[in-house]
C-alpha cells in the first residue's frame, strides 16, 4: 500500500508524515518521503527513486530467507523481465543473491520482452 500526500505549504503534511512514520516502521512498515518538485514537471523519475529506496530498505531489514522469499515472487510474477525491471530500477538487483544477480543480467542482454495481457 501507499500514499500520497499534497495540499498546500504550511498546512501540516510535513507533520503528519513524522508522526505517522514511527508508527509504520514499528508495524514493521516501509516509510519512503519524497517532495515531489511541480516546477522539474518530471514526477515519474520520482517514484522510480521511491521504489529504488524501497528495495534499499526491504535488502537491509529482511533475512537472506525474507529475501528468497521476496525474490521468488518477484520472478514468479515478472519471469523473464526482470531483467528489464532491474534496468528500471538498479537496487532490484540487490534484493537478489549474487549467484543469481549475474545469471539474471546475463538472461536480459539487450532484449525486452514483452507479454498481453
């Protein structure tokens, strides 16, 4: 789950995502802020950041056996573009075993696939 929080300066976002923070992380909880810049206009760079931090904090909190667990079901939904997806997004790699870090890079080359749905 997620959100996000707007509204104008001065008016307590800043406060409430404090006070909600602590209470997330002791749930067991990610917490990722963000201010995203209306002027750069380039709000999708943002949340690729959000989720590469995303990925820094579940590699630092989770055991090895969290980890694989995490990773099986990351491969299980995305196959064979996960490789694309670690192109998008560098730290996925790192939620990844070293074993299976280089034969996940050496399986996407330069190729993209791509699935209907």
């Amino acid at each position: 789950e997620a959100f996000f929080i707007g509204g104008f300066s001065g008016s307590g976002k800043t406060r409430l995502v404090e006070t909600v923070m602590a209470l997330v992380e002791i749930s067991g909880g990610y917490v990722i802020k963000l201010k995203f810049d209306q002027v750069k206009g380039r709000p999708l760079l943002e949340l690729i950041s959000a989720f590469n931090e995303l990925c820094s904090l579940i590699r630092k909190k989770k055991s090895p056996q969290e980890l694989q667990i995490i990773v099986d079901q990351l491969t299980e939904s995305v196959g064979s573009d996960l490789s694309m997806l670690g192109r998008l997004l560098p730290n996925v790699y790192s939620l990844l075993p070293r074993g299976q870090l280089k034969q996940s890079r050496e399986q996407g080359g330069n190729r993209m696939n791509f699935q209907s749905v």
